[in-house]
C-alpha cells in the first residue's frame, strides 16, 4: 500500500507515476482503501466500478498530465459510457452509451475514474441531501451538510479519498461545497469548458462543469486539458497567452480588487465569522501589494433572486418533460417536492416572461462588466455562513406540503405569476438563494469565479471566500490564488486536520 498517497496533489501522484516510483495500481489501490474506510461515514461515493479501474489500470492509461491519478466525477452531467447516470434522482436511471467530451478530454489526461459522487436531485438545491441517495456528511463535523451541488465530489476530496473530482456549477455548485468543505474550486468562464454533446449550454450559460481540487495548480492544470471548442458550441472563447498551469504558477501584478459586501438576495444575514475572515483577506491582499477597495455592482436585488428562478424554473420543466417523454408520467410522480414544484412554475411561466428574466441577466453582466472596467476582480465571500446541520436546507414537510399544493393548482390554473407576485415563491426560495447571495453573480453574468479556503469557524468548519475575475480571464485569478497558497494563507483539507 502507498502510504503516503495523501501527502500529494494530483500532479504530484501523476509525477511518481511518470517516474516509475509508484503504479497506477497501487495509486488505486490506496484510493480505494480510503474509499472503503472513509465513504460509509460520508456518503460521497454512490456509485463505483473499482474492477474496470483496475482493469484499465492494467491495460494501460492515457499519457497525460494525471496518468494514474485516482479519479471521482459528479453524478450528475459527466457521461461516462457503460455506467449508470441517476442525476441524484429516484426518477432517473440511464446507463450513458458514450462519453461526454468533457469526459473524454479527463480521461485524455490519464485519470482512472473508479466511482460517482453524490449531488441533490438534478443539482436543484445547495446541499447534497438527495432522497435518492441519502445526505453527504461534512468531512469536518458529521451531521452537517457538505454544500451542494457538487457535495459529493468536495468532500471525497477534502477528506483525502482523491486530490481532486469532476463537478459543476450552476449557481455556486462548485464553490459552495468547496468553501464549506475547506478545498479550492473554481468555476470557469461561460463557454471555456464544453458540455457537450447533449447540451450546448446548461440553464441558458449559467452552469460550467470543471473539478474541485486540492491545489490551484491541479485545477489550472486539468483547465488546460478540458478547455476550448466543441463541434456545435455556441462560443468559442479564445485560450490564454501560455497556459493555466504557468499562471497558476506565478504571482500576478498588483491587482486592484473591488470589496464587495452587500449580498444580492433580499434578508440574507452574513456571519460575522464570514465578515471578519472578508476582512482578515482583504488585509492580507494588501500586504501581499494589492489594493482592496470597497465597491459594489449596481444591481436591482429585487429582480436579480427572480430572473434567476425564472430561468431555472424554465429548464427545470424541460427537463421533468425529457424524464416525462423517455421513461413515462409514472417516473414524475418520484421527484422531490421542490423539483416538482420547480417544473410546474416553468411551465406554467410564458416564453415572453424568460425573454424579461434573460433581459435582467443581461442588466446584471452590463452593470458588473462596467464594475470590473475600474477593478481586476471582485473579492466576496463565498457563502454567507458556514455549514449548516443536515435538514436545515431542505424544505421542511409543510414546505413540501406547500409545494405540491402549488404544483396541483398549476395543472389547472396559470399561477406561475400569482406564486411568484404573492412572495409565496420568495419566501420558500430565501433559505436556499440566501445561501446563494454572492455565488450567483458569477452564473447570471459568465464571470469566471473561484472559491479560496482561508479560513475557520470557532466551531472548527471551513470559510472560503470568494474571488470573481473578468470575462475569461481565468488567468489572473489562477495566478493570485497559486500566490496566496505558496503565501501559506489556505486552510488544510480535513484529512491534514
């Protein structure tokens, strides 16, 4: 057994690979031991196929950046061809026939994928707590939520089973579990990563697939694998001047950081632990030769939590009717309340009513573009509190009550306005768009954005605070955030603890 598989990031294990010091084999195996004694008290892991990681082990992986690193991706968009897809829904079993070219590209790098992480059905909701597959515990205190919706894949990372795992974002989905699960996750660009073939772009552009990782530089590393154009794309964004990996790897100019601090959802409370640990990063910014200067987007909070919804709400439809049309209406009666009453919202919403949301999307990416013209980036929290205890986000059995009496008056009436206009809609979304109030800015507007861990409650859970750059230029941030690791500023993952 490898012993000391843990003490590396990926890069690192691909390296002792490359240098004939270790196996993929015996990579795999450690991965594997770790899995075996750490998921049953997680829940990371709800899928594996150890057997054809062994085999392929065997037979030989690709040469690449990560030959042999043991490798998890997020059940939710990655087709893996042959194994099963359930999208963290009891209404959804599909054994994918092809690779994703998302897929493709990772496994291009030599990654041995052994398993799948846990996600909330259809990435809906920001805590890994499907019904499908039961919750996703924090690696740093049982009982509490691992953030979503890419819970599992951040916290089979922070707790050491592998260096790093596929995810994806669609309103915080990487950096929300990444802040509250002590690790580094960065959300790449609208258009930088593909999501095809099935889609050319998720939620109308506001999700990006990439990995949460260890390390900036596993995370530049695998961008530079995954990144550029796909047949049928909607954008072809052009790469950087070298690459991300060189980024990552020096320090940037003197950058000027916009402070922002007002959340964009209405009655959101921030920590004072999340506001101290803001202002402790801004202090250390400056000392690093940065200016940090207290700015704010010009955007209506009013509208923003509800052009957000619509949209969501839209594709949420789209897809019950994909699950309606392919399996039959028996598997709809499955979903979780809020999915339900999700799809019954979008269709009862008109197409002239998700042009007016698209319209206040592009109101928010005018008013932040015209921000970041004066400021580098934008420096946030990620989330405005630490993990919560499991069943706190979920909605609660009256919400659930609510929603599926919402979702019968729907079939026989038009009240997608009324839900809405009433503040019924508000106010069973605030406790999960509250969560939301900073990292949805980066999906409404394309931005690329990142979830750094620096920092510690007094009750011993992570505080990531969030960095949010020009319209692709994820170079700039890749490269502070290599500079404040290498500065000893991150926190330690939960295994190091």
């Amino acid at each position: 057994m490898f012993k000391e598989y843990n003490q590396y990031d990926a890069l690192g294990l691909a390296a002792l690979v490359n240098s004939k010091q270790v196996s993929a084999k015996e990579l795999l195996d450690a991965a594997v031991d770790s899995a075996n004694k750490l998921n049953p008290k997680l829940n990371a892991i709800i899928h594996r196929f150890d057997e054809r990681a062994y085999n392929a082990a065997q037979a030989g992986l690709p040469a690449g950046a990560f030959t042999g690193v043991p490798y998890l991706l997020k059940d939710l968009s990655f087709y893996f061809e042959g194994e099963p897809l359930t999208m963290g829904s009891r209404s959804v079993n599909i054994v994918n026939t092809y690779d994703s070219e998302i897929v493709k590209r990772m496994k291009a790098t030599g990654v041995n994928t052994f398993g799948k992480t846990n996600t909330p059905e259809f990435g809906l909701i920001i805590t890994t707590e499907p019904k499908a597959h039961s919750a996703t515990h924090n690696p740093f205190k049982k009982g509490y939520s691992s953030g979503g919706s890419s819970g599992g894949s951040a916290a089979a990372v922070s707790s050491g089973i592998v260096p790093m795992a596929g995810a994806g974002d669609g309103g915080g989905s990487i950096r929300f579990p990444a802040a509250w699960c002590g690790v580094f996750g960065l959300k790449p660009s609208r258009g930088r990563n593909p999501l095809g073939p099935a889609f050319g772009e998720g939620w109308d552009g506001a999700i990006a697939d990439h990995v949460i990782t260890r390390s900036v530089r596993d995370s530049a590393a695998m961008l530079d694998a995954t990144s550029g154009a796909e047949v049928g794309a909607p954008y072809v964004i052009a790469p950087p001047d070298g690459t991300f990996l060189q980024a990552a790897m020096r320090a940037p100019r003197p950058l000027t950081i916009a402070l922002h601090q007002q959340p964009l959802v209405a009655n959101t409370v921030v920590d004072k632990e999340v506001l101290a640990v803001l202002e402790q990063t801004a202090a250390q910014l400056e000392a690093m030769g940065h200016r940090v200067i207290p700015a704010e987007p010009n955007i209506n909070i009013e509208k923003f939590w509800h052009d957000f919804m619509v949209v969501v709400c839209a594709h949420t439809a789209f897809t019950i009717d994909n699950i309606e049309r392919r399996f039959g209406s028996e598997h709809i009666k499955n979903l979780e309340p809020q999915t339900y009453n999700m799809a019954m919202l979008g269709r009862s919403l008109s197409a002239v009513d998700l042009v007016h949301a698209k319209q206040g999307w592009h109101d928010s990416q005018y008013q932040t573009g015209k921000l970041l013209t004066q400021y580098d980036m934008i420096l946030c929290p990620t989330v405005p509190t630490t993990a919560v205890k499991h069943g706190v986000l979920p909605p609660s059995r009256m919400d659930e009550l609510l929603m599926r009496s919402a979702g019968v008056l729907n079939k026989g009436l038009d009240m997608g306005k009324v839900a809405f206009s009433s503040g019924m809609i508000e106010k069973l979304s605030q406790p999960v768009l509250g969560k939301m109030a900073f990292t949805l800015l980066g999906n409404v507007t394309g931005l690329p954005a990142m979830s750094v861990p620096i920092g510690m409650s007094k009750k011993g859970l992570p505080i990531g605070m969030q960095l949010i750059g020009r319209m692709n230029d994820e170079v700039t941030l890749l490269s502070l955030a290599g500079e404040m690791e290498r500065a000893g500023l991150f926190t330690k993952p939960a295994f190091e603890r």
